[in-house]
C-alpha cells in the first residue's frame, strides 16, 4: 500500500496507459480522481475502481482550457480536501510529414500535450504549496520527446516540451518538497498504438504483423510494453520510494536505443 490514503489526480485516466495508472494506484491504496474528457469512459471505470473499494471520483477534465483544470482541482478539494499527487498523462497524437502537416493540428498536440501539463501543474502545484506538506507529480513525456521520428514532428516537439518543462519545474519546486518527474514510455499496447499501426498500415502498405515485427526488432526485450509496466513506474515515482528523484524522465522502453 505505497499510496495508501494518498490524494491523486490522474489526467487522461480513463483509457489506455491512464486507466492502468488508476487501477494501479486503487491497489496501492490511493483516493483517485479521474480526470478525463471522455465521459463514458471514466465513469465505467470509477464504477469498476469503486466496486473494488476505491475511494474515487470522475471530474470532466478538458487539460487545455484553464477554467476546467480550475474545477478540477476545486472537484478534488471538495470532495477528498487535498491533493497529494498529480499524473499529467493527458495526451493526443497525430501523424503528418512536416510540409503536409497542418496548424490546427500541430496546434492541438501542443495544447493537449505540453499546455495542458502547464495548466494542471500551475494549478495543483499552488494548492500543494498552500498545503506545505511536499508533494509528487509526474508527468507523462515519450521517447519521442527525446529523438526525431519522420511524421511525428509536432508530437515530438511537444513531449520534448514536457521533458523540458519537467526539470524546470523540479528545480522551482524542490524548496517545497515537490517532486517533479516523467516517464517516457516506448512502444506500448494502447488503442493509440493500433490506431498508428493503422494508419501506417494503409501509408505505408505494410501488415500489421510486419508493423508489429519491425518495433519488436528495435526492442531488445522483444515486446511490446504494457500499460501496466508504465503504470509501475509512476507508482515509484509518487511514492516515498523515490523521494530523492526529481527532474528525472525515466525511460519505459524495453531498452529501445536513443539516438
């Protein structure tokens, strides 16, 4: 029970590698608050964590609108009267070579990626330092923040914008005992995953299989990662265990070389 009791807001909860970050921190004992834009989604998953014995709560959560983020952290206080933890994980992707990439579309993945963790750690770091009893906040990047991928300019720039942000924020933060890290997944099953391997499938005129076997051939594990191996690092990473990290974006790559 690392979290036992622990306040968290997970942004994002309600699918793929967030869903897995809530059921995990349920198990620790964590009070969690699903923060997602999805509706239908979230509350079939509260209703699971609840039917479990978790303590939790959904709050409709748009990341990139300051006003929602402003509910949210006003939702949480309401309902659990503090915050203990937060998991930036809200995040969108979209796939365009530069010179046919779109600006609405290289505007949403910065508004959703990198402005919606701004938002929501601006909002919740305040209330921590009101709090003055320390904190954990760990925000979701990606192994595309940290090399350059052909038609994933915008997404990579906006992670690379969350690693960024990350060390800055550790450092403006550590006086208050708030500790300030990210993971950086690899290739991991989520719906995300499929839809990419979709449309590169239909771009490239490659299967899935062969699409499945060229990302196994770069990991040296030979898997894909699961939203849970994700999720057991963020569990680390907000609990006491990792008191002495902060400004670290720990890879979640099966060993994936960086270039």
């Amino acid at each position: 029970m690392k979290l036992e009791n622990k306040i968290a807001i997970v942004t994002g909860g309600g699918k793929g590698m967030g869903r897995s970050i809530c059921r995990c921190f349920a198990r620790e004992g964590a009070r969690i608050v699903v923060a997602d834009i999805d509706t239908t989604a979230a509350n079939k998953l509260v209703d699971e964590l609840r039917g479990k014995g978790a303590s939790c709560l959904f709050v409709r959560t748009n990341v990139s609108k300051s006003k929602e983020v402003e509910n949210m952290v006003k939702a949480t206080l309401k309902e659990f009267g503090r915050i203990d933890i937060l998991i930036n994980n809200a995040g969108i992707i979209s796939i365009a070579p530069v010179v046919d990439l779109q600006e609405k579309d290289w505007d949403k993945n910065m508004e959703v990626n990198a402005k919606g963790v701004f938002l929501c750690s601006r909002a919740v770091a305040k209330q921590m330092i009101k709090q003055g009893s320390g904190g954990k906040i760990v925000n979701t990047a990606s192994r595309l923040g940290k090399i350059g991928v052909p038609r994933y300019s915008h997404y990579c720039a906006s992670k690379a914008a969350v690693i960024s942000f990350t060390q800055t924020l550790a450092l403006e933060l550590a006086i208050y005992k708030i500790n300030v890290n990210a993971v950086a997944p690899g290739v991991i099953d989520t719906d995300m995953l499929r839809w990419e391997w979709e449309f590169d499938r239909k771009a490239r005129g490659m299967s899935l299989k062969e699409l499945e076997e060229e990302a196994l051939a770069t990991i040296p594990l030979r898997r894909l990662g699961t939203p849970e191996d994700v999720a057991r690092v963020v569990v680390f990473l907000a609990s006491t265990d990792a008191d002495y990290l902060t400004g670290q974006t720990l890879n979640v790559t099966g060993g994936m070389e960086f270039r």
